[in-house]
C-alpha cells in the first residue's frame, strides 16, 4: 500500500522559496524511486522545539537550561519523559522554525513506521538531499535520518 504524499506542509507560506523548491524536488525522487513515506514536519513552533528538547533529558538538566518547572511539568504530561532517547540536540530551531527543514518519515507496505535509519528509503532520500544542496541528518552524530535542511549560507 503506497501512501500518498501530501505536500501542504511544504506550501505552508513560512516556507522558505529556495528550501520548498529543493524540497520538492526530494519529494518528486523519492515518488521516482517508489519509496513510501510521508511528510511529518516542516514548520516548528518554538513551543514543539522546546519539548522535544526536552525528550531524554533529566529534570535537573532543562531547570539549568532556563526550562520553568511549570514548562517541565507540562512537556512531561504529554509525554516527553527523561526515560526515552534525545530526539534534538538544540532548544531553538534554527532550521524548523524558518522554514528551513523537513523530517519525513519511511513506511514499510502495511504502512508500519520504519525507525532504521539503514532502511533504503531513508538511503534514497539522503542521496537526493545532497543532490539537491540539501544538508541531509543521517551522517550527523545524533543521527536523524528523516530530517534534511537548507543552510541559511546556501539561500
């Protein structure tokens, strides 16, 4: 079962021109090579940021980090707790929040969610970030294989 991509994120008009045109054209190989994904993210609300920063990390950490206890209390009721791995590395978008990146998502044929960062598809869609002047998350340290982003020095 194929899924069908919706691309409304990326004509969200906070999106940067150059970034959705490149991103576009990810979307239109991926489509090429019959990978199965789907859009999950382009725009990210500072809010959103922050809780996901918050994944992974310990109480002690984001109160020294200028999180408010009643924020932590908030981020933790909706689930981003300190017992599961850290999602981002930063608690500003640089990217997300400008319009700037997109994080997709790989299915398998039943639509199931792939996490392996391995997966061919997340392979395909890192060597058509790169071909489009895209920075691709996959090679990073805190790899994230479904992100990809414009660096504001390639606008």
């Amino acid at each position: 079962m194929a899924l069908i991509t919706d691309v409304s994120k990326l004509m969200d008009a906070r999106v940067n021109p150059t970034f959705r045109r490149k991103a576009l054209a990810v979307v239109s190989d991926l489509e090429g090579h019959g990978v199965n994904f789907k859009i999950l993210e382009v725009i990210r609300t500072a809010e959103r940021q922050r809780m996901l920063y918050a994944q992974g990390r310990r109480d002690k950490t984001l109160l020294n980090q200028g999180f408010s206890q009643d924020e932590i209390a908030r981020y933790r009721a909706a689930g981003y707790t300190a017992g599961k791995g850290i999602v981002t590395s930063t608690a500003v978008s640089k990217y997300h929040g400008k319009g700037l990146a997109m994080d997709i998502g790989v299915f398998d044929s039943n639509g199931k969610y792939i996490g392996d960062a391995s997966h061919e598809g997340y392979v395909k869609y890192g060597s058509s970030c790169k071909a489009h002047g895209l920075t691709w998350g996959g090679g990073w340290k805190l790899r994230d294989a479904g992100h990809c982003q414009l660096e504001p020095t390639s606008q």
